[in-house]
C-alpha cells in the first residue's frame, strides 16, 4: 500500500509536546502496522502499533502517535522514522537529518532512510508528504 505515509512530525525534544502522524487510504486495514522510531547509530528505540484513527482528511485516515501512545520516546532532530505495514515490509523511512545512518536493526535493518529535510523554525513541525 504504496500510498500511506508520514504526513507530519513535530519534536522539540519533549515527549509532552512531540508528535508523529501518518496518514492512510480511508477504510484500510492496518493491522499489525507499526511506526518504529530510531536512534541517531540506527538502533530501533520504539515500535509504535498503530490505534484508532484520529479523523479523515483527503480520502486518508489519519493516525496520530503521541505521548499517549504506549513506548513513544522523545524525539529530535536525530530521529529516523518508518513506517511499517503489517507484512512487516517498510512503507516509508525517513530522517529528520543529514547524514541518517543505515538501520541496523527493527524493521528497516539494512536501509537508509529518506532525508525529508528540516524546513521548520525551532516549535513548527515538519510536513512529509
């Protein structure tokens, strides 16, 4: 299911405040999809299940991960990102930073995330998509 992804990352460093959503085809099963986040050396901190979706929004449901969700660590500007369907197949990797290690373990182990870019100001979060 090529067409979900990552639609919008907000960290500051603060588990209270940071956030990841993912955006779906509305009515898709995502069971056993997850969104594990990594550390700066490519080592998988947290495997996100995925819960109810939050809302609708452009033909896409929508999920979001937050302090709310079990395991959710900080993030930073360090993290890379994927997002994981329930094959256990990497629908999107992604790094917040430039260079972003190969994963070397989770699900990824063995790709290199996509550089996505840091256009926002220190407080706006980051589109993907």
């Amino acid at each position: 299911m090529s067409e979900a992804y990552f639609s919008e990352v907000y960290y500051t460093r603060s588990v209270v405040s940071d956030f990841i959503e993912v955006a779906v085809p509305a009515g898709a099963d995502v069971s056993g999809w997850t969104v594990t986040v990594y550390n700066t050396g490519g080592q998988a901190l947290a495997s996100l299940p995925f819960g109810a979706a939050v809302g609708t929004s452009a033909g896409h449901d929508v999920y979001l991960f937050d302090k709310s969700t079990s395991g959710f660590p900080t993030l930073s500007e360090n993290a890379s990102i994927a997002l994981v369907d329930g094959s256990g197949n990497t629908v999107q990797f992604i790094s917040l930073y430039e260079p972003a290690p190969t994963a070397i373990d989770g699900p990824a182990a063995g790709e290199t995330p996509t550089f996505v870019g840091v256009t926002a100001a220190n407080g706006e979060s980051v589109e993907c998509h």
